[in-house]
C-alpha cells in the first residue's frame, strides 16, 4: 500500500524520482519535447533554461556534480550530505533568517537532497521573484560562512536524519548491500555515510571548509531554471550573478571497482520484526546515452521484475508467497549493480524465492523477449514518461536527475533513442553478459530479536 | 382510493431513484493526459464494530484485485503498455479512487477502471492477498518500520478514543482486519458504495460526450446513500495525558496535540492557517518550531504543526487532497532526538506552544506568512489531478474554488484575527501527548519527578538561547494519566 511503496522508495533513495529510466520518446521528434537552451559560462558553470508551458511558477535546480561518491578519503563518509545542510547556514550579506525572508516573500518551497552523484539545491517560486533569488543563491554557492559552533550544531541534525532512517529495513538491506558488493568505489557507503562516521561529525569542521574550497565551485555545477520565464533576461541575470564565482582546480580521484571474481553473499539482522528481504544482484554497468547495455537492463527490469511481470505474477500474485517485487538499477556516473529485491511473507520460503529470481536470470540468458513483451515495455516507458511531466516541478525533478548524470537535457533524447532502438537480441546479449555468477551478489535481511544469536 | 395513491406514491418514488443522477465534477482543458478521481463520501468512520479495516480492505479489492470480466494480473498486463493504474486512497469520510492516462488510451483505461469499481471480482485468492498485505501494512510496515507515522497515527486515536468513528487507524486494527471476511467487504460496498454518494471528477482533454458516458456508467451503483455517520466533537482530557510506546529505537519521538472545532469550513480556518503556517510549515525551515528547536539548537531533523490530516509527511512535502473531515486536530510533530533529549524536546515544544498562545503573531511575522502563503497556494494545485482534488474537497466544506478563495481570506485577514483564532482555539494544556522510546520506564519516571531537564549539545548554542533553555527545563508539565503501552501491542 503506499505506505509500503513509500518506505520502499525512501530506501531506494531516488530510484522512483526518476531512476532506472522511467520514459522513451515518441517516434517522432524527441522525449523531452519543451523548448530549452544551454550554455557554459567562461568559469565553467552550466546554465540550462527550460520553458515548462506551465504559467506562473519558476524552478531553480542547482545541481552540484558531488556526492557520496566523491568521499574518497577514510573516515570522512557522509560528508557531501552534511554539506547540503551546511549550505542553508548563510552568508554574511544573506545569514538564514533573511535566507528565508526571501524565500517566504516569494512564497517558496525549497529543499535539497544528496544520493551518490550529486547534491541538488531546489527551488520552487512564483516567477516573478526569478531575479532575486537568483542573486542570493550566487552569494550562498560563492560566499558560504559559518562558526565551527554552527557547523557543530548541524552535525547533530544530520545524526537525528541517520536515527529516523534507522526504523527501515531496506536501508540496512542497501548499506549490507554495498559493503559486500563492492571492495574499492566509493559506492561502497550510503550516501548516509557509515554511522561512526555520522558520530564523529561534530569534529571535521576542517574537513568542511576544504570540502566546499573543493567541490562548491562553477565547474561542478550545472544550475537549471525551468518554468514561465523569458531566457535572454535569465541568462544576463545569471551571467550577472553567477559569472563572478570562481573556478576551482580539485579532482577527486574516485578509485575503480576491480572486476570481481566469484559469487558474493552475506545474511544481516535487523533488529524489529520484520519480514525478510533478499537481494540478488549483479555487476553492471553504469548509466549511458550511448553505449546500449545500461539501457537495455533498464527495459529488462520492467520485463522480467516489473509488475506486470511472469515472475511477479507468479509470486505475488498466484503463489502469493511474496509480497514486494521490484527490480533496483539506478542510474548512476559509475557501474553500479543491477539487482532485484523480495520481501517474503514466510523465512522458510526465502530459499525457493532465492531459487526463482535466479532461474528467471537464467532464463532471460536462455530465450528472447517476445516481440509483442519488447513493444510493450517500450511503450510503457514512453507514457509513463509522459504522464510524469505534469507540472514545473515534475519537469525539473526529472531533468535535475539526467543533468546529474550528463549536465544537458539532450540525455534525456539520446536515452529515449537508445531504449527504441533494443532489439530482443541486444537484451539476450546483455543479460548473458551480466547475469554471470562471477558478478553476483546476495544479500539477506532477517529479524532477529535482541540475544539470539545471528545463523 | 387509497391503492391509487399507493401507486402514485411508488411511481414517484421510482421517477425520484431513476432520476437521482450522479453527482459530477469537471475540469477540462487541452491537456493530452485525463485526470480521474472517483470520489466516495465513505471510508473508515463508517468500519463496522470489530471490522476496523473494512473500508481500506474493500477499496484495495477494486483497486488492486480483479474484476468480474479480467483477474488481477490481467488488468496489470493490460494497463502496463499504457503506463496507468488505479490508485485508491481511503480516509475517515472519503474513498478516492484516482487514475490518470494519456487521452491516446481513455477508452481502454476507463473500460478497465470502470470494471474494477462498478463490477468487482471478488476473488478469494485476491481477498487472501490484500488482507494479507493490509495486515502486514499495519504490523510491520506502519508498527515496526515507520515509528514518525506510528506516532502521528496513535496521536489521532488517542485524541479520539476507541469507541469514536475516528478512534482506529484507516488501515484498521490488527484484530478487525484478522476478522474480515470476503463477505464483509461485499457487504461494506453494497453499503457504501451508492449513487448518491459518489461524485465522478475528470480533468483534463477528454470529449464532453465522454463525462456524460462516465455519469452514466456510475448510475448503476444502487440509488440512495449510507447513513451519514455522526462525528461527534471528542471530550476535552485534563492536564497532559502522555501514552509511552516502548519500542526498540535509537531515538526518542514526541507528537502531541488536542482536538480543535475548526475544519476548512469554518470561518476560523484561514486565520488558523496563517498561525500554523508561521508556527510549522510542513518540512520548511521557516516555521517557529524548526527554527526554535532544530536550527538553533541541531536537536533533530525537524519540527512542524498542522491544523489538519496529513499523513506519510515523511515522504511528500504537499498533503494529498480529498482526506476531508468534520473533525480536525492540531498537531506538532517533533522529529526523533536523542534519547537523552527526550524530556527537554517536549517541554521546549510545549514551551513553544505556550508562547504562541500567549504572544500569537507579530505584525512582522504576519504580513511575511500572508504573503507566502498568498504566492505558496499555487504549489498545492501544480498540477491537473491536484487541482481536480481541491475541487472536489471545496465541493465537499461547500466553498468556492480553493486557490481564489483562500487568496481572497488572506486578503482580507488581520493580525488581531489570527491572533484572536489562536486564543479561542489553541492551547498548552489538555492535551494528549506520545512519546516513542527504547527506555519507556525512564521517561515515565522523569516525567512524573518533575526534575528539571537539562539539553545535551554537541555544541553550545548561543546565550541567549542557554539563558532560554533555562526557562525550558524550569516549564512545568501539569501531568494527567501517564501510562505505558508495548508498540507490539499498539492498534491490535
């Protein structure tokens, strides 16, 4: 119920925002069909101006290029999510309480979220106040400050955030996950960081000031405004504003993943009762407007761990043995594995669903989709592209997640291209590429209750 | 004589049930996509006695089980090239069934959507799977996975009592969904699913003949309506009536809160709205309470108030429309602090509290929430099947289109009236409060010693606020029943 798909979705981080490509385009012309431009400016920073159709309201989206990805050094994860709380902290010309004069002037809804690639600032107004929040939210990306008392005070927000996420099963499943799955990339934390990490927070005010010195520069951010605006009077206001920041000269070295060698699993409890929840997955590749495989898993995930799947029919809904389905490939900058979560109703059925998911990779090595399967999902993925832009903001959530991942909207073409363009054998192809033991990874999450002893 | 006008009597009455036409609700526009919601004045007010459940259990059987023509998995693989589905909300008084598809389907979608709602299967095996899924909605999702929700839902029944139409959660109870049977829930849709109770709402570029075709289809539903369910106004506790949930958590929860006699109908509503908004505005770091507790002293993840129904605020910063009451609460919700904090966190909020009923608004702080709010309300009806939802919840409180009007009250508002609806309707005592805890005993023990309750920071805050924080442990909590209950005992 959407309870559960909601818990679900907090778990997932931003998969269902617009993850594993949830669109394709229609045969004529291209999936992202609203006007838009854009530029780079001498310092490096990316501007991309979208005209909605929608009246009233402006978005601003400043994307950062950092995320938990980028936390390379020990001891130091979770940092780029403490960051985005340290950015509503203030400047001297704007500290917080004008900050949000501003913004409640100009009857906004703002708010930002980190994942694993990118830190996203978001801003949701009445159009004619482009210009001033334009001009503050220069001042906070160039002008940041705040004391090491501040910096303290937020690190226990940031904790209090860890504790509420503490209550859900799919987070613990994700964190078990990553640390077993991978060995060197980054990836290998949540974006939450691990919790002594989160604990000794209060201490890396340094660290803080040498992150933003780092990261919090124009040829790390991409900002877009997408609504009911005039682009040549936004693009001198932003030229004005944004052209003075300063480009930075830091290169994070993210360390590449080894290839792995033979099958992986690990079994975690959790701590209130709970269903058990298992995760097979497999090393896969990362996200590509070009290269066709990540596309191509995207449409095998509706296929063969979608709802409207045989798997899915057969245990959830006939043998009713399971009672969540749902595949987990987000895109992301670097490979990131394709997996496929179950929630079993019963602990001694685990071993059977386990059994299942795996025959079905299998099978997806073995037979092709059946034309009329492929042409279905294809259509799938274009209406539901659709029927998700309905608003400034859907656009912008939307757009903010592929600029992540390509800092143009022309991803969002190329990808629409890409996924029109798989035939049954490219899938068959990708899947006995992928789907190999060598690569796997299964993860389990049982409820044990405090004193007895993990199996 | 008295046969013919017996006759006549049951001719009329036949003209008057052929004639009750079904309620309609349209807002078309050049949109390729089509808006649904399918509007019930029903849901779990109306769960029969030892059914609590019924209502969530009968809207999920046509939502997401089979219909007498397709079985479930077949309207899956027919909706999924079309990338739509049926969604089903269910609240105290309504039951909404929403949709949305691009106008290339409409007639393929609505030939479905029209089966699941007017010709159910009723399936044992769908039964089976949807009961099965409610209950561990409850048990595991809501009870051990989700403690913010838990709390603001036990909020609610605390306020209300079990014996009150409101006194359950809309999922039900553990012991009420375990009873239900295919039979109750057929009895429950032959109950409440009514011609005169249902309104059929469309938005968006669909045909005019096509509305007309949709009214039609819904006058199949048998005539009349369920027997309006009296809500009557829950009795005012005394003092601080605190209910201790002991769970296995890292933090410690607080939502509190008291019954108020206003709901978007009454001529107080936007007045209070404006005190709410500047107080807490849903996930927004301008409210009082965020600043007080949170951005001032790091204590949690944030800290907001409500004047009406808003679930799964966890995850969505706009509220969901058509969860229409009679009856509304006000309610603060204070994010998870550290255990040690638990004790401080309540009294600061109460604290807070306090000052806003004594102090209300200044004339700064109301004409900045004024104006917000006046430019803010064009973010709640973004898009079509919003806006088509605060249509049919203006239809419902009987006012005009929500966006014009609210912007008109606030026009017309002063500081002296809201700060006039804060007096009347809010208050820092006789209230329920609950409290979410590893260490029930040791809060029920602190609580009732009336110990002063120091804050532990990581960093000190300014001294103002130390000065403050003062006056926050000093605040004297009037305490009426303080009484424990284990979470797995909760909504059972």
């Amino acid at each position: 119920m959407s309870l559960m798909r909601s818990a679900f979705a907090l778990a997932l981080g931003l998969l269902l925002l617009g993850g594993c490509g949830s669109q394709s385009p229609p045969e004529e012309g291209a999936i992202f069909p609203y006007r838009w431009e854009s530029h780079e400016l001498p310092n490096g920073l990316g501007v991309v101006l979208v005209d909605s159709g929608y009246p009233n309201l402006v978005g601003l989206y400043e994307v950062v290029h950092v995320g938990s990805r980028n936390e390379v050094e020990p001891g130091k994860t979770g940092f780029a999510h403490l960051f985005e709380h340290m950015m509503f902290r203030g400047t001297e010309k704007y500290p917080p309480e004008k900050w949000e004069e501003v913004m409640q002037a100009a009857g906004a809804e703002t708010n930002a979220y980190t994942s694993d690639d990118r830190t996203v600032y978001h801003a949701l107004f009445a159009a004619e106040d482009l210009e001033k929040i334009l001009e503050m939210e220069a001042d906070r990306f160039q002008n940041l400050h705040y004391t090491e008392e501040i910096f303290r005070t937020e690190t226990r927000a940031v904790l209090g955030e860890y504790n509420k996420n503490f209550a859900n099963p799919f987070r613990k499943l994700d964190e078990a996950l990553r640390q077993t799955s991978f060995d060197e990339h980054t990836y290998r934390h949540t974006t939450m960081g691990f919790e002594a990490d989160v604990e000794a927070m209060p201490e890396q005010y340094e660290y803080g000031l040498q992150f933003f010195d780092r990261y919090y520069r124009p040829e790390y951010t991409t900002i877009a405004v997408v609504g009911d605006f005039d682009f040549a009077q936004a693009q001198k206001w932003i030229e004005q504003y944004w052209g003075p920041w300063k480009r930075g000269d830091y290169e994070a070295k993210i360390p590449g993943e080894p290839v792995q060698q033979g099958p992986r699993s690990v079994r975690v409890d959790f701590h209130a009762p709970t269903l058990p929840l298992v995760e097979i997955s497999f090393k896969a590749p990362a996200y590509d407007d070009e290269i066709v495989d990540s596309a191509a898993l995207d449409l095998i995930s509706f296929y063969a761990f979608g709802e409207s799947s045989e798997l899915y029919k057969k245990l959830v809904i006939e043998q009713q043995i399971v009672d969540l389905l749902a595949p987990d490939y987000p895109d992301h900058v670097d490979p990131y594995p394709f997996g496929v979560i179950a929630r079993v109703k019963k602990a001694e059925d685990v071993e059977k669903v386990q059994n299942e998911i795996l025959a079905t990779f299998e099978d997806l090595k073995q037979n092709p989709i059946p034309a009329d399967k492929l042409e279905a999902v294809k259509s799938h993925l274009r209406y539901s592209f659709a029927l998700g832009m309905d608003s400034t903001g859907a656009i912008a959530d939307t757009l903010a997640h592929y600029l992540g991942l390509r800092s143009t909207p022309e991803t969002i073409n190329k990808r629409y291209r890409l996924y029109s363009s798989v035939t049954a054998e490219a899938i068959q192809t990708t899947a006995k590429k992928y789907f190999i033991e060598t690569g796997r990874t299964i993860t389990r999450l049982e409820y044990q209750a405090e004193g007895e002893a993990g199996q | 004589m008295k046969i013919a006008t017996l006759a006549t009597l049951a001719a009329l009455a036949a003209a008057t049930a052929s004639a009750q036409t079904v309620q309609t609700l349209a807002l078309p526009g050049d949109s390729p996509l089509v808006s649904f919601r399918i509007l019930f004045n029903t849901g779990a007010a109306s769960d029969p006695a030892g059914k609590e459940g019924a209502a969530a259990l009968t809207a999920a059987m046509l939502s997401r089980g089979g219909s007498a023509e397709k079985t479930y998995d077949q309207i899956i693989e027919a909706m999924f090239p079309m990338a739509t589905s049926v969604g089903a909300q269910v609240d105290k008084e309504m039951t909404v069934f929403t949709g949305e598809t691009h106008r290339d389907n409409l007639d393929a979608y609505y030939a479905i959507l029209r089966g699941m709602l007017l010709e159910p299967g009723w399936r044992p095996e769908d039964f089976q799977r949807l009961k099965d899924e409610q209950l561990n909605g409850l048990r595991l999702e809501l009870r051990s996975s989700n403690e913010e929700e838990l709390g603001k839902e036990l909020l609610q029944t605390e306020i209300y009592g079990p014996k009150h139409p409101y006194g359950h959660p809309d999922i039900g109870t553990g012991s009420g969904i375990e009873s239900l049977t295919l039979d109750d829930v057929k009895a429950f849709y032959a109950a409440n699913y009514r011609r005169g109770n249902v309104t059929v709402a469309l938005a968006g570029g669909y045909p005019q003949e096509f509305l007309d075709k949709v009214a039609a289809d819904f006058a199949v539903l048998p005539e009349g309506a369920p027997s309006a369910v009296e809500i009557p106004a829950p009795a005012r506790v005394k003092k601080l009536n605190v209910r201790i949930v002991q769970k296995e958590t890292r933090s410690t929860l607080i939502s509190l809160g008291f019954p108020i006699d206003v709901n978007r109908a009454k001529p107080d509503w936007p007045a209070l709205k404006v005190a709410q908004s500047y107080f807490g505005q849903h996930r927004s770091s301008k409210g009082r309470l965020f600043q007080r507790i949170r951005a001032i002293r790091g204590m949690n993840y944030g800290d907001y108030a409500y004047i009406e129904y808003f679930p799964h605020g966890m995850f969505q910063f706009q509220p969901d429309p058509n969860l229409g009451r009679q009856r509304q609460i006000f309610e603060m919700w204070i994010r998870p602090v550290t255990p040690e904090n638990g004790l401080f966190a309540l009294k600061l909020a109460l604290f807070e509290l306090h000052g806003l009923v004594e102090q209300g608004l200044s004339e700064e702080d109301f004409d900045s929430t004024k104006l917000f709010l006046s430019k803010f309300v064009n973010l709640l009806t973004q898009t079509q099947t919003l806006e088509l939802g605060y249509a049919l919840d203006s239809k419902y409180y009987g006012l005009p289109p929500f966006n014009g009007w609210f912007k008109e009250k606030l026009a017309g508002l002063t500081t002296e009236q809201v700060n006039e609806a804060i007096r009347k309707h809010l208050r820092s005592t006789d209230l329920n409060v609950v409290v979410i805890t590893a260490d029930a005993q040791g809060f029920a023990k602190a609580l009732r010693s009336g110990a002063a309750a120091k804050p532990v920071y990581a960093s000190p805050p300014p001294a103002d606020v130390l000065e403050e924080d003062k006056a926050v442990a000093a605040y004297k909590l009037e305490l009426g029943s303080v009484e424990i209950v284990p979470a797995d005992k909760v909504f059972e």
